[in-house]
C-alpha cells in the first residue's frame, strides 16, 4: 500500500515536472489523479485504483501534449507501477506465511518495476525515432497490434477454459473422512 | 476466469491510441506504449508460468459428534501443474460453528508438486452438515489473470444434541405393551407401585400376603402391586418459526432439541417405544422402535431439525394422529403459541396422555435485557401470562413442564414428577 502511495505522488511529482512545476491554477485540479488513486490504495478498492490510473495516464497524456515528452512516459511508467502495488495490496497478504509473502512481494515488485521500466525504454526509444510514417500506415499498425492483443487475449482464454473453469482441475477425491 | 485488470489497461491503451490517430496525435500514441508494454509482458508472463490443476482432499476428526465438542478439520491442496503464483485457499465453516486454533483460509504460493494445507479446530453447534470443497483463486504476480474455482473435497459431519439422563420419568398411558418397562399400567402385577388389596387363593406367593390386614379382615389378604410394562411414547417436537422468537431463536430451538433429545433417551432407557415427529415447517418422522440404534436414529433426525414457516403445519391442531397409536403417551416440546393450550387439550380429550416440555424463553432472554423497571415489569406480565397458560393446561388435562433452561433439565423434570406422582 505505501508503495502504491509513493508510486502515485511520484506519477504526480514527475508529470509537474513535466510542466515546469507550474504554479497555474488549474494545475491544483489534477491533484484529483493522486487523490483517487492514493485512496483507491488506502482502501484496496478495485475501482479506485482503476480511475486513479486512468486519470494519472490521462494527465501524462496531456502534459506529452504541452511539455516535456520524456517525464509524461515517466510519469505514466510510475503509474502503471504504482497501479500494480495497489492491486497486490488487494491480495490477502496477511494471510500467508510472513516469509513467502516478503518473497511474494518482492517478486512482484521486481517483475513490476521491470516492465515499466521496460515499457518506459521502449516509449523513449519510439519517441526519439525519426521515421515518417504515412497516416494510413500508423492506422494499419495500430489495427494489427490491437488485433494481436485481442488474439492474446483469446488464446489465454480459451487456455483457462470457459465460465472460470479450468480443465482438467476436478478432484475425484472424497477425502480423508475417517 | 478473472481477466479485470488486463481489461482494464487494454481499454486504456486503445482510448490513447484511439485518440492519438483521431485526433492526429502521436503523442498520445507514445503515452500508450510503456502501457502495451506492461500489459503484453504481464500477460506472457502470467500465461507462461502458471496453470493451476489442483486436487483436494479433507480430513475430519470423526464425521459424527456431540454438540460443543471440538474438532480437528485439515484441507491439503496438491499441485499437480505448473507452479501458481499467488494461492488463496478458504474453507468455508459450518455455520455457526466457531474457530478456535488455526486459520480456515490461507494466501500461499504453489510449487509443480507441493501441497498447501489448512488445519483448524473448531467447535461445532447442533447439526447436520455438508463440507462440499475449498475454495481457490489463483493470480500470477500481478493479477493479470485471476482464476477461482470450488475444488471438491467433500465430507459430511452429524453434530448430535447433548442430552440428559431423565429419572423417574413418570409414565401413565391409557394403553400399554405387553413387554415390562416403566409405565404404570393400571393392574394387577408384579411392580414396586401399592396397587391395592385382594382375598388369597391358592398359588399366591407367602411373601404377599399382607398380614396386618388379614389379622383385621379375619381372612388372609394379599397384595397386589401395579403392573409396569412398556409404552408407546411420541416425541412431537415443535419447529415452527413463530414458536421461537426472542433474540436467539436457534439457541432456544437448541434447548428444545436437548429437551426432546433427553425425553427420547430417558423413554427408551425405560424399555418404551419412542417415536418422533418433527412438527412445524415441514412433517417428519421417525417410527416408534426400540433400542440404542433405533436411539441414534432418533438423535440425527433431532440434529437436523431447523425451525421453518408452513401454512399448513401452523397449528398444533394438525398433528396428525394417524402416526401416534391411540391410547399412547405423547410428549410435546414446545415454546408454545398462544391457543396451542386448546389443541393440545383437544389431543388429550381423544384419549391420549400429553405432557409438554415448555423451554422457558423469558427465563433464557432476562439476563440479555439486563436490569430496569420496564425489564422488571414485563418479566412480570409474562410470568403472570406463563402462570393463566399453564393453568389452562392443567384444566385441558396437559400435564406441563416449564424447563428453566438456564439450569438442568433433570432435576427440574425429577422434582416435576415427584410432584405428580
């Protein structure tokens, strides 16, 4: 949870710096994004956290817009990260066996920090290319990576079984009644 | 399967990339990536290391126990495929069934192969119980993909009243059996009961002849003592809703189970042929028999009874006599309902002996309503509103038995009886 927290107010901290840390009085109501997802942490509402993202890329969004490019990336690599610190605090951590759940943690903080970083790489690297495009080129590209993630998806899916079911997951087993 | 927050991310990436071509912004395209990047490498992550097959079993320390008794529960869940990331077990506990060592739910992570268990020890309430399977979720790290599912494991647990040994139950049946028992049977035989005194003749025993009376008679007299033999005895057990009320209706209806669960033992002890009717919510019942086994019969259908509405069975009325022999004992638990007086008088006016086992509730409510002079003064118009009910019993020819059930039924039921008698 106070990862989370922190991944949230340096999301924030990193996309004012992204505009220069304006003073601007409309800047104050994008303290919403931090709020929202900092309280989605603090209670471990699902929903919460999911707004909380979504405004946290929206305002990097916006300040890729207008500012420096490189900190809104930044800003939304610390919020993905701090999205998933949330959603692990979901878990049920204090029901595990203190020293698996410190190695849990420490995996998923791992695995979490390695793919922002890593999707913040690949955003920096994208962003510094200068290759043109045509328009309909960039439409096709974005259809064919859309249509691969749904794919994926799919596939994942249907790997999992329909309906939560699992297959080959049924237990013969009538138990130990003694 | 449970694919929320991958949704989640791919809404996102596909609003930014929506957005970004719409609006001729690539920009806003790049905002996407390290978001895609995140997602396809949480995804093959997720997809790459875990599917989880897993097999359950379940231990009880014994599948039949007495109310209050503890026992020992262990779950043990197997991997038999790859290695799940996240684990959380939970076995859901009977209701109203107390944990007091160890925990019923668990988060662990499962190697291809290991087995996580739960164990804890409970203590189990009056009842007839189904423990069907575990249930589990599955994550990988960073809940992109969540699966949760029932594994079966089942095993079934019969948790019996508790139940006390009633003495000098006093039976007095219009009609008895030929076998000995302890129902006084209104004749002439071999008892301990003063029957009364008739002329000798020939083949009397010596040692019955009464030889005071004789000296006064002038002729030899002999006495006789009252025949015990055994009975027909129906245990009619009251479970409709409305009959218990207060602030724990089941704790009450428990304490009317125990008091039927002590009738039902202290008759068969007494060599009587006990039958059972579950009345109320639905009609059950157990044929009259005889014997330990027809006894433990009579003990699992007592730890499934559970309180009900019915239309139909609303009234005690509606007993349906064509189960109790005529001329039987019959014993009925019950709260008792305003106007219940009246029928189990009808009950008794058709010829059978009705005795009525009242569990208390004002008694077993006082102590939660704690002190103060409304307390006071409604615990004083219901024992006056107790006190017209009984009499009105004793007018119908109901032989009643108020059980304070914070105390022992034995001794109270023992002083009843003495009392009767």
């Amino acid at each position: 949870m106070i990862l989370a927290l922190l991944g949230a107010v340096g999301a924030y901290l990193t996309a004012w710096a992204g505009l220069g840390f304006t003073a601007e009085p409309l800047w104050w109501v994008s303290l919403v994004a931090p709020l929202v997802a900092s309280l989605g942490a603090l209670l471990r509402h699902r929903g919460l956290l999911a707004a909380g993202l979504y405004l946290q890329v929206g305002l990097a969004a916006g300040v890729a817009a207008v500012g420096e490019r490189s900190l809104a990336l930044a800003a939304v690599a610390l919020a993905v990260w701090s999205w998933d610190m949330g959603n692990l605090a979901r878990a049920r951590l204090r029901l595990g066996d203190p020293r698996k759940v410190r190695r849990l943690v420490l995996g998923a903080v791992g695995r979490s920090a390695a793919l922002a970083l890593a999707g913040l790489g690949v955003g920096l690297g994208f962003s510094s290319l200068r290759v043109r495009v045509p328009f309909w080129g960039v439409v096709g590209g974005v259809a064919l990576g859309w249509l691969g993630l749904v794919l994926l998806l799919r596939a994942v899916r249907r790997a999992y079984g329909l309906g939560g079911e699992a297959s080959g997951n049924r237990s013969d087993s009538v138990g130990l009644t003694r | 399967m449970d694919v929320g927050k991958a949704r989640a991310e791919l809404v996102l990436v596909a609003l930014l990339l929506g957005v970004g071509i719409g609006l001729r912004m690539p920009v806003l395209a790049f905002v996407a990536l390290p978001l895609a990047v995140h997602l396809l490498g949480g995804f093959v992550l997720a997809a790459a290391d875990r599917r989880p097959r897993l097999l359950a079993s379940r231990s009880l320390t014994s599948s039949r126990a007495w109310e209050g008794e503890e026992l020992e529960v262990r779950v043990q869940v197997t991997n038999q495929g790859r290695r799940v990331e996240l684990l959380y077990l939970k076995d859901p506990v009977p209701p109203r069934a107390v944990i007091l060592e160890g925990q019923a739910e668990r988060l662990t992570d499962l190697g291809p192969g290991e087995t996580a268990a739960l164990s804890y020890r409970i203590r189990v309430r009056r009842g007839v119980y189904e423990f069907r399977g575990v249930q589990v979720q599955a994550y990988d790290l960073l809940g992109f993909v969540g699966w949760s599912e029932e594994v079966p494991c089942p095993a079934a647990l019969t948790v019996l009243p508790r139940y006390e040994r009633l003495q000098g139950v006093a039976l007095a049946p219009r009609r008895t059996l030929p076998q000995a028992g302890t129902a006084r049977s209104r004749r002439a035989g071999s008892g301990v009961e003063f029957f009364g005194c008739r002329e000798y003749r020939p083949g009397d025993e010596i040692r019955r002849i009464n030889w005071k009376a004789s000296a006064r008679s002038g002729e030899l007299v002999v006495t006789e003592y009252e025949e015990e033999r055994a009975a027909d005895v129906a245990i009619v057990l009251d479970v409709r809703e409305a009959a218990y009320r207060g602030e724990n209706p089941l704790d009450l209806l428990d304490h009317a189970v125990r008091g039927a669960a002590s009738l039902v033992e202290g008759f068969l002890a007494g060599g009587n042929r006990v039958g059972l009717l579950l009345y109320g919510a639905y009609l059950d019942w157990v044929y009259p028999g005889y014997g330990r086994r027809h006894g433990e019969r009579v003990l699992r259908r007592l730890a499934a009874a559970r309180p009900g509405r019915s239309e139909i069975f609303a009234e005690l009325r509606r007993i349906p006599t064509q189960l109790l022999p005529s001329g039987s004992q019959i014993a009925v638990v019950s709260p008792l309902l305003p106007g219940d007086e009246e029928d189990l008088g009808a009950l008794a006016a058709r010829g059978y002996r009705v005795m009525v086992l009242v569990p208390d509730v004002t008694t077993m409510e006082r102590e939660s309503l704690g002190e103060g002079p409304e307390v006071e003064l409604a615990a004083r118009i219901l024992a006056l509103e107790r006190r017209a009910l009984l009499s009105r019993l004793y007018a119908a020819r109901v032989r009643p038995l108020v059980w304070d059930v914070r105390y022992p039924l034995a001794p109270q039921a023992r002083a009843a009886w003495r009392r009767v008698q």
